[in-house]
C-alpha cells in the first residue's frame, strides 16, 4: 500500500449514519482498545526492578518511589500505543476483517474510527517520550545517549510492530522484539533509571521476563494461524504449523521456568522464585485445550489466553518476591 493511500484509510472518520455514543459508552470504547488485561505485562518488568533496587539498596527511597510511578505511567502509555497501533494498522491492512479475531475490534464494531486513533497515537507518542525524558534527564550525561537510543527504540518498535514498512509482527518477528523490549530494555533500563547507573544483573532476571512476555503473544497468535495466513500475516506459530507451534508452547513455559530456578541457583534469587511452578495447572490446562483442537478449528483457544497471562503473573510475582526475598 503506497503511502498516500495509507494516510487517507488513516484518516477515515466514523461513519456518519453511526449511533452517537454517549460519554460511558466512549469510555468503555477506549478501554476495550487499551486492553488492560495485558497491562501486566509491563507492570512486572518495572516492579521487578524496583525489587532489584531494594535488593541491591536495602530501601527505596522517595526519588524512587517517584521516578517508579512514572516508569510505570510511561510504560502502560508504550504498551497502548502499541496496541492502538495494532488495532489501526491491520485494521487498514486487512489483517483484523472477516473471521479474524485479532485486535480489540474497536474499528470494526463502529465505536472508534481510524482517524481518532491516529490522532490518539499522534498525541501519545511525544507525550510518552516526554516521560522517558524527564526521566532520563536526571541520569549522569554519559548514560543519557544509550537511553534515548533505547526509549526511542522502543517506542518505535511499538509503532511498527504492525505499521509499514517495516510491520516485523507479519515477519514472524513479534515475539523477538516482544522479548528483547520487554524483557531486556524494559527491565534492564528501568533498573539503570531507577539506580542512577547501570546493573549486569538486570540483564539475567530479564531474560526470563522477556521470555514470558513472549510467550503470551505466542499463544495469543494461535488461535489466529489460519486466519492470520490467509490475510497474510505470518507470525512465528503460522510459520511453525499447526503440530509443531504446539510442540514448542509445550517447550515453552518449562524452560521459562528452568531459566527461573536457574537465577535461584546463581544466588540472583532467592527460594520464592520456585513458586513459579504453582503455574503448572494453568499450564496442563492450556496444553490439554490445544491438543483437545488438534488439528481443527483453533479459533476458540481465544477464549482460554487468560491461562497463558495466569502462568506470567504467577511466574512475574515468583520472581519478584525472590529478588526482594
């Protein structure tokens, strides 16, 4: 698609014969296109480095407790842009009509045009560097370059997970650069943020945090294989096929958790990191679904992700109490 055309489906207003929404039902709107639900996802790598402080520190001290809030606010603000970008982009490549599943379906039942989402994204991009910034500006001169490289980096991972040209996220990329943003930049930045200087460490309890992010986006595209080809989207499970995307979600979450219990062996942290495993049902239920679907109709798996973001909050809280423990 040229750019030109591009920017015209962008700017698409609602239609004019469309209900007017009343301020609840607008409300409502937003909300369901932020997807709280996955907000957790950057709610763990930024505590858990908050717990790395406290661990290396013995307290945390009010600066931050301050700059905390505010890694936080920034990061929920990078995760929406993330998925309005979504939302906005395969909307207008095709990606989320007919069966598709995928997205939070804003533009396709009528409650928010494409024009208010790229003037929700145009307005909360600089506003969310704003944040990183005033962060960042309160480091020492020498780790600021490597910051704004990683705060633009992210950000702009956000946009073109989905948006052309690059759209990695329909090059099986996504869960790379989910793992390394995620996991690695989020939590290794947000503990230099946080300390005023840089931790090898961070970069160890990243790994797996990374790992576990991805893998709810994994499981997040198999229910969407068949649909997601046929748009021409192709994720890493639709690349894998059917047999053996499952064959790797049943690798997935154990060495996950081999990598955790691992940090507790290296002395990184402490004995509560094992209570991961209490993920394990939620794990055999996902699993037994899956294979339940075999090699039939895999859209209603959607209907069981919460098991997958069970698994990760468990693991993510595990982890976070063994680092402050």
């Amino acid at each position: 698609m040229r750019c030109g055309d591009l920017l015209r489906e962008a700017w698409v207003p609602r239609p004019a014969e469309a209900a007017k929404l009343s301020l609840r039902q607008h409300i409502r709107a937003w909300w369901q296109a932020c997807r709280p639900p996955f907000f957790i996802t950057a709610a763990i790598p930024v505590t858990l480095a908050l717990a790395l402080g406290f661990r290396l520190q013995g307290s945390i001290n009010a600066a931050q407790w301050a700059s905390y809030a505010l890694l936080l606010a920034g990061c929920f603000m990078g995760l929406t842009i993330a998925n309005l970008a979504n939302d906005l982009f395969d909307h207008i490549l095709g990606v989320d009509g007919g069966d598709n599943i995928g997205g939070s379906r804003v533009i396709q039942s009528g409650l928010i045009s494409p024009r208010q989402l790229s003037i929700a994204l145009l307005l909360l991009t600089p506003a969310t560097l704003a944040v990183g910034g005033a962060l960042i500006m309160g480091l020492a001169p020498a780790l600021r370059p490597a910051l704004w490289s990683l705060s633009l980096f992210a950000v702009s991972s956000a946009v073109f997970y989905v948006a052309p040209p690059l759209r990695y996220g329909h090059r099986a990329l996504g869960e790379v650069f989910v793992c390394l943003n995620m996991g690695f930049i989020m939590v290794g930045a947000s503990t230099t943020l946080l300390l005023g200087r840089f931790e090898p460490c961070s970069l160890a309890l990243a790994l797996p945090v990374g790992l576990m992010v991805a893998g709810v986006l994994y499981y997040q595209s198999l229910p969407e294989i068949e649909t997601d080809l046929a748009a021409g989207k192709h994720t890493l499970a639709n690349r894998l096929g059917k047999r053996q995307a499952f064959l790797v979600f049943r690798l997935w979450w154990p060495a996950v958790w081999i990598l955790l219990l691992n940090l507790w062996a290296a002395g990184l942290a402490g004995w509560p990191v094992a209570l991961c495993l209490l993920g394990l049902p939620f794990y055999i239920i996902a699993c037994g679904r899956i294979r339940a679907a075999g090699q039939g109709d895999w859209l209603p798996l959607d209907a069981h992700g919460h098991l997958v973001r069970k698994c990760y909050l468990i693991s993510g809280a595990a982890l976070i109490l063994g680092v402050l423990l």
